[in-house]
C-alpha cells in the first residue's frame, strides 16, 4: 500500500537534524554545554511527588476524561487570579497530557472541511513550534508561514494580511510569549487578533505555555484580550502547560481553555480518541496550579540567568533580551548562517546551538531563521554564563 502523501513534504524534526549536522565533528571542549533543547533542568516543586504518592490509589481506574473536578477547579482559580476572570471549570476547561497533544486535537476538532467552498489555511507564524504545521496538514488544510522577524517585532505583522487569505482562514495559531523569540502580544494585539477573528470567521488559537517566564511585568493573555473586548470566547483557544512554569514537562499536564461551544467538540474527540493524564497525576498537578511560590523562585532564577547574559552579550551586534521564555535569539555574525555558526561554535567551543532555520521554513521572502541561532537558557547559571561566554568569544570575537 503506498504511504500517506500528507507528511511527504515534512522536514525532519529539528534534533535529529541537528544530530545529523554535529555527526561528525567533535566537540571543542572537554565540558560541552548543551544549550539546544527547551527541556527545564530547575527543580519541580517537592510537593508534587508526595501527591502522587498520597493518591496512588487512583491509578487503579480509568481517569475522568476532561480533567477531574479538582483539578480544572484548581485551573479555573489560576485563570481567575492570573487574568481576573475565573471561566466556567464545567464549561470551559479541558485537561491535558501537556499543551503539544492539545495544540494538535484543536485542529481536528475545530477546523472545518471547506470553508466558503475553499480549502482552509492555517496560518502559523514563522519561527514556530513545529506541531502547528503538522496539525494543519493532518487536517489537509493549507499550513500558511507568517514571517516574524526583527521589523515586525517577532509577531506576524496583522496589517499586513491579504484579505482573501483572512477570508479562507480557519486557524490562526500565535504563540505568546513566542518561542524561539521570546516576542509578548499586548492585550491590543491580542484584540485586533479576535476583532480579524470575528470579522474573517476563524479561531485564535494561543499557544501561552511560557507566559509565566518573563522579566518585566506579566504577559497579557488572550483571555484577557476576550474578557476586555467583550469577545466570544469561542473565537480563541488558550493553551497552557505546567511543563515551564512548574519544571514539570515530565508530568505530562497541560489544559485548554475556550467558549462551551468550542469546548463540547473538543471534549467529544477527546472522550473518541484521546488518553487522560493518570488521576494522582491529575492531583498533583492541581496542586501545582495552586500554588506561586515555587513558580516565583522559577522566574528569579531565568531572571538571574538573562540578567548575566545581558552583561555577556553587551557589545554583541544585534542581540536582545527578549521579554519572556526562556531561549535567545542570535542573529549570526557576518558570513556565517544559522548553521555554519551552530557547527563552529561545537567544533571551537563545544556549546551546542540550534540553528534558526530549523525552526522556521522557507517562504518566498526567505527562511527567516537563517541567519540566527537558538539557545536555551536551561542550565545552572555558572554552565549558563560560560556557554554564553564561549558562544561570545567564539562567534562575535
Ligand atoms: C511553544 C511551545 N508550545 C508548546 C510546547 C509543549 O509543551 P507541553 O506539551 O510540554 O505542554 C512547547 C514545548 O517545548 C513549546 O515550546
């Protein structure tokens, strides 16, 4: 039988990209740091594994499908505290085993066939979190890159959107605060997002995973944006994770947020085909959402590490702090593209990079990561500030 077509045209992923570029050249240093994937290395809260222990018992049956009472009870109370509107647990709040799984569902569970007789787009700004694509071919709608550069301000620049474009949109996925750039929608951007939503009939999809790492004041998020313009709430998906805000990607715990009608679709894919986090994870996870302390020492240490990176990076042309996650995004010096810069930073200085372009595709206004490259400010301040000092020494001597 011949292989489904939908996929052909995926570049591999970006790891084993990455792999297969460093596969034959060794590192330059005998302590090589790793600054390439997003994976937390801080310490999860202590709590958490005495929840799970204390719950044990509930592994025994099958989870409740959407999130169990206490748990979307817990993620309504942060909303609420987070955002100043608490949404409706019963109604409005889907649990998740982490944000990707839910960022891939919503496409199959809201984007519709046709939309006015056309085939769908899915617009997906560029740089972006690699599900989105994947999402919007699955549902063999038309995956549309939005570049997202310097000039616009790391976000897709709205006014510069075709109208028939708009018009054949389903999903609109942003990512705030955005990774690899770390760029924050306002709340009006947020708004002229939902009012292009409403007006062009197509969902917002909010991928807000890393909206509580950030340096100046909180990330506004697009519920925010729907509760302040008076939006339906079906008109945007919020996405949030405890993977960076808690250490916790290894819990596996995520959940969406939308209006009741958006929420009955998705919770009936969900009860078809989708697999419920374990309860004493469910538990435990509630507890994590109740609780800021842990989540404020978290962000004092991302602080410490972006405060020793800006004093590193100070003669570095073109290198900014961003406002919120946790990775930077360098432009490449002169001559050197994302990859010949990733391959001398781990033949000279043994850091390892990930090179731009492996996060973003090629449009007809060029591969606007080309000429950067990512790096993930996960590890312990001391390895933190001798990788950014190498990467210094080594590309922008
Ligand atoms: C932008 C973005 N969205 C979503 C995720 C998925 O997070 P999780 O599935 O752990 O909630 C990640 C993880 O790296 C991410 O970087």
């Amino acid at each position: 039988m011949k292989a489904p077509e939908r996929f052909s045209a995926l570049p591999d992923y970006a790891f084993p990209r990455l792999r297969t570029l460093l596969a034959d050249v060794p590192p330059g240093a005998s302590d090589p740091i790793e600054m390439t994937i997003g994976d937390p290395r801080h310490d999860p809260p202590a709590f958490v594994g005495e929840v799970v222990a204390a719950e044990a018992a509930g592994f025994r049956g099958y989870p409740p499908n959407e999130g169990a009472p206490e748990l979307r009870g817990a993620i309504a109370d942060w909303v609420g505290r987070r955002y100043g509107t608490r949404p409706d647990p019963e109604t409005q709040i889907l649990t998740l085993n982490g944000t990707r799984e839910g960022l891939y569902n919503v496409a199959m569970a809201l984007a519709p066939e046709r939309k006015d007789g056309q085939r769908p787009a899915i617009l997906v700004p560029n740089p972006f979190y690699q599900v989105y694509a994947v999402a919007a071919l699955s549902v063999e709608a038309e995956p549309v890159y939005l570049n997202a550069t310097k000039a616009t301000g790391h976000l897709p620049d709205l006014d510069a959107l075709d109208l028939a474009l708009l018009d054949r949109t389903a999903l609109f996925y942003l990512c705030s605060p955005a990774n690899p750039q770390g760029a924050v929608a306002s709340l009006d951007y947020w708004e002229r997002l939902l009012t292009l939503a409403e007006r062009h009939d197509f969902v917002v999809v909010a991928d807000e995973c890393y909206c509580e790492v950030y340096r100046g004041p909180p990330p506004p998020g697009v519920w925010e944006a729907v509760q302040r313009g008076g939006h339906d709430p079906n008109r945007a998906v919020a996405f949030h994770s405890l993977s960076k805000r808690s250490n916790l990607a290894g819990l596996r715990s995520g959940f969406a947020l939308t209006g009741a009608q958006n929420m009955v679709r998705m919770r009936q894919l969900r009860a078809y085909a989708g697999a419920p986090q374990p309860l004493p994870l469910q538990m435990a996870a509630a507890a994590a959402w109740a609780d800021e302390a842990h989540v404020e020492a978290n962000r004092a240490l991302y602080a410490a590490k972006f405060e020793a990176a800006a004093d590193i990076l100070a003669g570095v042309p073109g290198a900014e702090i961003p406002e919120a996650g946790f990775f930077l995004w360098l432009p490449t010096p002169e001559g050197l593209d994302g990859e010949a810069a990733t391959t001398t930073l781990w033949r000279e200085a043994g850091v390892k990079v990930l090179p731009g372009a492996y996060l973003a595709r090629d449009t007809e206004a060029g591969n606007p990561g080309d000429r950067y490259i990512r790096a993930a400010l996960v590890a312990p301040l001391d390895d933190t500030i001798r990788g950014l000092s190498r990467l210094r020494d080594t590309l922008y001597r």
